[in-house]
C-alpha cells in the first residue's frame, strides 16, 4: 500500500463482477500471494476491514482479500479478527476485521479520499437539490460551480445529484437553474474521514474502539 493508492473507503461495492479487489500489482511476491488466496467466499473476501496506521490511528478501509494479503506480507498485523475463516488447500485464515500498518506511513489528510463513493457516502444518497434519497446507480456528481466556470472536482463543489436534477440543472451555477442546494458541501476532514469509517463499519462492533463511538 503506497501513499499515492487511492483505494481509501473504496474497498466495498466495487462494481466489478469478480471477487478480486485490486490486486497488490506493486511487487511480484505481492501477486503471487494474492494468488494463493481462496476465492471461495467472495462477499466475505470483499467484507471492509478497517485499516489503522502504527500509531492506532484509523486511516483507511480495504476490503478483507487486500487486508490479508497485507498480512502476508508481513505490511501489516490482525488487531481484530472477524469470526469467519477462509479456508485454502492447506489453511484456515482467521479473516481480519481490523489490521494496523507494522510501519508508519504518513498520510496526507487532504484530497486523499475523493471519490464518488465517498461523495455519496456524505451526502447520504440524497440528491442535494431535491432532497431525494436514490440508490447510488441512480445519482450522480453535480458540479456545484460547473467546470466549465472553473468549478473545481473538490469536496466543496461536488454533490450526490438524481440525474433529473442534474439534467435539469446542464451547465448553471444552482441559482441560474432555480435551484437551491441542501446544504452547503463540507470539505474533507478529519471528522469526514471517521464519519465514513462509522457509516461502512456500522454493522462490526469491533471498530469502535478504534473510531471513538
Ligand atoms: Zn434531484
């Protein structure tokens, strides 16, 4: 895992049909571990793990296949064990549910989890400029300030937006279109950067104590 990845909060609902995560194509020894992985549970293999840095601190979430793999090769050690296996010829691999990074890696805060899934995950699916709640399939990133005015792709200038409005909207500031934002767009911090942590890692009692909630 190197600093320039943008893999953070990205590991789940990956729209690819299989179950492989982005293999680790970093190193040769990296693919040849991905390799020995079963593949035989692919939900369970695309399950969130939350990744911290050697200081404890939470700073991504990967999915389950590319955690273990960071395990194998000795990046990175299990804090929390998910109750499942994963079984291979040989082996039963108690499946991660929360790695921490051996080495320190520094992390720069800003820019680094950009992503539409991210922006959505904010935004909570709902359309800014009507206010509805759609499945991510059906929204798409608004360009607050259109690009061709010189809108930046920022946090602060991109909403989830239903393709109506968005349609409707073409290529107008919100108040040449009539129409009103939500809410004004927060920028990413660190209080993004956990909140998206708790929204995928809801379900897994483990993180908390990690994530402070
Ligand atoms: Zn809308």
């Amino acid at each position: 895992m190197s600093a320039r990845r943008s893999d953070y909060f990205e590991s789940r609902g990956r729209r690819s049909p299989d179950a492989t995560t982005p293999a680790p194509a970093d190193s040769p020894a990296g693919s040849r571990i991905h390799n020995t992985i079963p593949l035989r549970r692919p939900s369970l293999m695309q399950e969130p793990v939350l990744v911290l840095n050697a200081t404890y601190e939470p700073i991504n979430v990967t999915a389950v296949r590319r955690a273990m793999v960071l395990m194998l090769k000795g990046v990175a050690q299990a804090e929390e064990l998910h109750a499942s296996e994963v079984h291979s010829a040989a082996h039963a691999h108690r499946v991660p549910s929360v790695i921490r990074l051996l080495a320190y890696r520094h992390i720069p805060q800003q820019s680094r989890a950009l992503s539409r899934k991210n922006i959505l995950l904010r935004d909570r699916n709902t359309c800014q400029f009507c206010g509805g709640v759609f499945p991510s399939s059906e929204l798409t990133l608004d360009h607050v300030v259109p690009r061709s005015r010189g809108g930046r792709s920022s946090w602060e200038n991109l909403v989830a937006c239903c393709y109506r409005c968005n349609n409707s909207k073409g290529d107008r500031t919100p108040e040449e279109a009539g129409l009103k934002l939500a809410r004004r767009p927060r920028p990413f911090t660190l209080h993004t950067s956990r909140q998206l942590m708790r929204l995928i890692g809801h379900r897994d009692e483990r993180w908390r104590k990690y994530l402070f909630y």
